[in-house]
C-alpha cells in the first residue's frame, strides 16, 4: 500500500535535498502538512522564485538574481586582486572574516575528473580569459585544503604562472584555539613547512 | 554582510522543515541552484500541490485528497473494528505489515499537555461521536509506547468503556530478533507482565 498520489509525489520531491532520504521525506511532509502549512507555503515560493531569478555572475560565477554580481560590479574594490574559492558561501566566509578588499572568482566546485568536473565545467576557461585581460596583479588560491582542492589551486597557480600574475596560497596549519596535541599529522606538517620568521 | 535578498529569503524559508538548521538549510539552497534546479521547481510545484489539496479526512483524521480516504470509503473492510493511530505514517505500517483489515482513526498526535494538545486537538471529541454512532464494536489502540502514547490509549479506553467498547492494546514485549541482554528494563518487564499462555 502506498501513500496517495501528491503526497507520495511531495516525499519524492523532498528526496532532491541532499541528505534526505525517504524516512527523512516522510517526516517533512507529514511536519509541513500538519504543523506549517504556511512554512510550506512560503518553501514553495521561494523555490520558484530563485529557480527563476537566481544566475551566475557573468564575471565571477556567484550566485545572483543580477547579470554582475554585487562585489564585481563595485568599482571601489581593488580591481587587480582576486581570490579563487569553491563556492559562494566561502566569498561570504571570507568577506565576514578579512579584510580582503579586491575581487572573487568563484568555481563552483573543484576539480575532480572522477566526478566527472573537468577544467571546463568550473568555469577556469573563463578565468584564463581573465587573466588574459592583464587586469589582475595577484590571485589568492582559497580552495579547501583537500586533495581536490589542493590540485585545483596547483593547476590554476600554473595557468597564472603563463600570464606571470603573483599567486598566494592562503596558510594552511594549526587552527586559532587548536592544541598541537590534538591535530591530525597532516595538519601539524603544514603548519611546520609552513612555518614563518617571527 | 549577507546573500541577496532571493538567495536568504529561500535559505530561510528551507528551515521551516524539521532539522534543518541554518548551515543545512545553506547547503540545501546551493545543491538546488547548483546541481539540481529541475528537482527544486518540481520541489515547489508538488509543496503547493500538497497545500492546495491535501486536507484531513471527515471519518479518520488521516491526510487525504478527498473528503473521505480510500480507507474508510471501502465498504468491504470490516466496519465495526477501529484502529487508533498516532500519525498517518503509522497507518501505512499497521497496512504494510499486518492482515488487519478493519478502520483507522488518525489522532494526528498524542495527549501532550506540555505542548498544549489537549483532547479536542487530537480529535477525541470526534472519535467519541464515533462511538456513539454504535457500529464500533471493538477498537485497537495502536499509540506508540511512550509516556504520552500510554496516556492517550488510557483515556480512549476510558471512553470507550462508557459505551461498553471492547478496547484491545498492541503487545509490547521483546523486539523480534532482540536478545534479552541487551533489552531495556521497561520493555523487559511490559513483556513478563504482558506474557501469554502457550
């Protein structure tokens, strides 16, 4: 026996959110139907509305409901400095914890030819045609510090090596409030060939 | 600094689904713009389908289409047995798993002062009109064995007693596969008082 036909289609639907499976599905349909109908309401809403409105950035690949982008189009940002990161929320992670001022270049993901993501599909075609311009000085490599990550930055620090743009990799090692003795090894190697004079 | 309005409007209305924090909701928002817009906008057409037409049924409770379930409007299930459930999910695995073939009430929640569900929430003034009717000849009180499900199955059967129902509750013993060593106290001891003749 089954459920009848829209609410079995809204738990299958509740299926497309990433780490929902069909128990999980099962208790938001029954949580909204019977306790938010308002909350699903406004879900419902605000779904339609970013599908339709929200793009990429035609300059940076963010997300944005405009053509360019906020910080792209701010004239006042250091134009020749751009930091590379995975994802938008890093631009936000970043924008809350420096004081970085120039811009951002956004990959929406990294390379990983085993999921298929190919240089293309990041979009560093676009970034090479950037570079190309001889706008930017210095790029900041901000990828996660995992394997993936890790190869993304190496391959754009040589893509930059042809334009001869100034590259920096943000520090990777030991975390503000760590304790050395608690620190996986891979992190404390960094932080020792990473070291700085004082 | 924050998202642009579009993006944080659909980050929080995400966290009207139960668990969802505002990290997961963020996550959830970039999986669908990012990976998946066609699984989103289905997402948001089936959420206002299930607002539009989903409502609780006349007879039961449960969450329907109709006016009435397909349950209760099949007049070949027996009409003078009833089954007492909290959630409609619960409905479907009292069907999926045994040969019951009687009729369903959906109390849609338990007894929960706390929380302020008093009877007239649950829709006991409902099943006492029900009984009332006098088709009901016995019925299973099928609520979860928690302190607020034993409550709720006290006071239907102290209901059912004013119109001399025959009131059933669901074993609760030893889990099938379970082994005595590793049981809990409380269900240990509701199986040696529940024990049966063999």
């Amino acid at each position: 026996m089954q459920f009848e036909p829209v609410l079995h289609e809204l738990m299958q639907a509740l299926r497309c959110l990433p780490g929902v499976g069909q128990k999980t599905a099962q208790r938001m349909a029954f949580h909204l139907l019977e306790r938010d109908r308002q909350g699903a309401f406004k879900l419902a809403q605000s779904l339609a509305d970013a599908v339709d409105k929200v793009s990429h950035c035609e300059t940076c690949q963010t997300l944005t409901s405009s053509a360019v982008c906020g910080l792209c189009s701010d004239q006042r940002r250091e134009q020749t400095l751009l930091c590379v990161v995975e994802t938008p929320a890093d631009v936000m992670a970043v924008e809350a914890a420096t004081s970085f001022k120039g811009l951002y270049f956004v990959l929406n993901g990294r390379l990983s030819p085993l999921d298929g993501l190919g240089p293309a599909d990041i979009g560093l075609d676009k970034l090479s045609a950037r570079f190309q311009q001889g706008l930017i000085e210095e790029i900041i490599l901000a990828t996660n510090p995992t394997v993936e990550g890790e190869a993304t930055a190496h391959y754009i620090s040589e893509m930059a090596k042809k334009y001869a743009i100034k590259t920096t990799r943000i520090a990777h090692g030991v975390p503000f409030g760590g304790e050395l003795e608690y620190i996986d090894s891979g992190t404390l190697s960094h932080a020792f060939s990473g070291r700085s004079e004082v």
